[in-house]
C-alpha cells in the first residue's frame, strides 16, 4: 500500500500498512514501560492482537491484556480495567480494537488514578476539572475498525449499568499520545461490522457538516470525510484485502471523530439510548436513524447540502443527497427500521426523554423537542 504517512492532528498518527510493527517504538515515545493491552472479548484472541502481544513482549513490554469489555461498554467493565491495571503495576494502556475496546480503555486510563466516582466526569460544564490531570495514564490507540475515530478523541463512552443511558466521559488528557492507524488490522472485519462502522464515520461527518456552530475547519473535514466514505466504503464492503479502500476508511473514521468537535445532533442523540436499552450496533443504529434526521433538519442545512452534493458527485442537492443515502443504506442491507434492527417492545417516550437528556442534542440545527424526537422515533419503528 503506497499511503503511508505521520500525521501531527489532532494528536501524532502512524498511518499505513504494517505499522504495528512500531508499537514498541511508540509506547516509547508516550513514556511507557510496562503498558497494558485493553481490547474487547472477540478480539482477544484474533491473530492481530496474539501478533500485537507479541511485538510488545519482543519490545520488552510485556504482553499483559485485559479484554472483559461489552460491545457498548459500561461502568462494570471499567471498574474491573482499572482494578485490573492498578493491580498489575502498569504505567500506560495499549487501547486496540473497534469503539468499545478504544473507549473503555482510554476510560481506565483515565480513572486508574482517579479517586472520585466516574460519573463525576460526565460531559457537563466543567466537570472534568474534576480529575487530577496529573493522574492520567498515557493510551496508544491502534483501532482495527473504521468508524468511532475514538483514537484522535477526548471522551469515551460509557454506558450507566443502573439508568441504562450512554454518558460521556470527558478529559482533554483522554486524547491518546500515539496512533498506530495500521488499514492491515482491519482485513478482517465482517462485511456488517465494516458497513456499520463505515456508516459510523459518515455519520460523524454529516452531523458535523450539519451543526450550526462556527468551525470552518471542521467543515472542511466534515465534507472529505463524507466523500472518502461515499468512494471507499463500498469497496472496502465488497473486498475486505482491499487496503486502499481499508486505509481511506480509516482516513475517513479519524475525520469524522476530529470534525465532531464542531458538533454532533439528532442521530446520536437518539441512538445513544436505543444502543443503552437495545444493545444495538452503534454505528448501524445511526445509519437506521439517519434519513429521518435529514428530513427534520431540512430547512435548515438545505443550503450548504445543496453544496456538499455538487463536491460529491449527486445530483439533485440535497433532496438527492438523501436519496443517496437511502440507496447507500441499502447497499449494504441495512435495516431501514427499529423492527428490523430487532428492537423489541421499545418504549419510545422514555427513549425520545433520553434522547433529549444526550448532550449532542445542542449541535443539532434544529431545536429539539419532545414532539419532533417522538415524531422520528415513530418514523423509524
């Protein structure tokens, strides 16, 4: 694979194929001697991570790993890292994996040295002033997924075991030391996961491009990344070994997670709780979401979608822009509703209620309300 480049934003990325094989080389640079490996229970023991445990243990680092991590991580997990990680000596974690591992290790980096409870940094004002900085362990992120861009973030999410709420954990110092962007690590994901986690990536990219806030550069970002997803995504589902398509991807993913700094909206905010209760693949959740948030925000991002269309190849604006996406979501047989998503006996007012409690309902470009959240969750059912 010819793309291969080091990166400086938001945090130093060693993208390109093979490049796991620095992982010793960049613990080094983030100050760590005897990390620890966190990364979700179907990735245990996937050749990438016994290879990965290997490399850190030729390096010298040993190849410790902890893996009791849920596909939509709760507070249960992150106890269990952090007792984990305090009781075996370690000065830094190794976060490998899709959205869950990433989050939930980033989040035991963050607490093992913390002494108050972790809701007490939730995404809220200034809570995360909360946290002795100086107790933050360093993170290595090495995603194997393209989609939560969880590596070049700030936050985690975790999910509330008790209210059944997805919350974010914030921290500037959560932002990991070094990314190992390496497209090889994500040959083998199913053909679901690289369509929901694509999807995942899209999605960051067109709430960010939708959000009312002034961030010119984020835009920008926000409006690549919608395109490499619309050329690549559909390659990369059609021939996983196809690494340009893989690496794009993952170009892709750590754009859209850097342009959602100017904002997320409606989609999350809705998918966060049904992800909590339903247990729902993340990313295939907000694809599922999508087409009806489009059509709340209409009058509002008609205009620079107008736009956005023309430098992605559509024609029609924006009308066509979600014709697209339509077609797009069924390309890759994604469900088109709740039911089909498996989704059983929702409680839709206690889920448009959670949804209004997310914080990604301020990003959204239209005001949210009990009535139109109600309205969407009915439309997708």
């Amino acid at each position: 694979m010819s793309l291969t480049a080091n990166w400086s934003y938001p945090n130093p990325i060693r993208f390109g194929a093979g490049r796991i094989a620095e992982i010793g080389d960049a613990c080094k640079a983030a100050g760590m001697t005897k990390p620890l490996l966190i990364t979700d229970r179907g990735l245990a023991d996937n050749p990438i991570t016994t290879n990965t445990l290997a490399l850190m243990e030729e390096a010298g680092l040993g190849a410790a790993i902890f893996s009791d991590v849920d596909p939509n991580p709760n507070d249960f997990n992150a106890d269990a890292g952090v007792a984990f990680y305090r009781e075996g000596g370690f000065d830094g974690v190794i976060a490998f994996g899709g959205g869950s591992g990433l989050d939930l290790a980033k989040t035991v980096a963050f607490m093992a040295g913390q002494t108050r409870p972790i809701w007490d940094f939730e995404d809220i004002g200034d809570w995360w002033t909360r946290a002795n900085a100086d107790a933050i362990a360093p993170v290595v992120a090495v995603p194997t997924t393209a989609g939560t861009g969880s590596e070049v973030g700030r936050a985690s999410v975790i999910t509330n075991s008790q209210t059944h709420e997805k919350k974010i954990i914030f921290h500037p110092k959560m932002l990991p030391a070094v990314v190992i962007a390496d497209p090889e690590l994500s040959v083998g994901m199913p053909k679901f996961i690289t369509a929901g986690t694509g999807l995942d990536a899209f999605a960051h990219c067109v709430e960010a491009y939708s959000s009312p806030h002034y961030h010119p550069m984020s835009q920008g970002i926000a409006l690549e990344g919608m395109r490499l997803v619309k050329d690549y995504l559909p390659r990369a589902y059609a021939d996983g070994h196809d690494l340009e398509a893989r690496g794009n991807m993952m170009s892709a993913a750590t754009m859209g997670a850097t342009a959602f700094q100017k904002g997320l909206g409606a989609i999350h905010a809705m998918s966060h709780p049904i992800g909590a209760v339903h247990h729902t693949h993340h990313g295939t959740t907000n694809a599922v979401c999508m087409p009806a948030v489009l059509q709340l925000n209409a009058d509002a991002i008609r205009d620079r979608f107008n736009l956005a269309a023309a430098y992605l190849g559509i024609e029609g604006g924006f009308d066509g822009f979600c014709a697209f996406v339509d077609d797009f979501n069924a390309s890759f047989a994604i469900p088109r509703t709740l039911t089909e998503l498996g989704v059983e006996n929702p409680d839709f007012d206690a889920l448009t209620e959670a949804a209004l409690r997310d914080p990604s309902v301020g990003g959204n470009p239209v005001a949210l309300t009990q009535e139109n959240v109600r309205a969407m969750f009915d439309q997708i059912a």
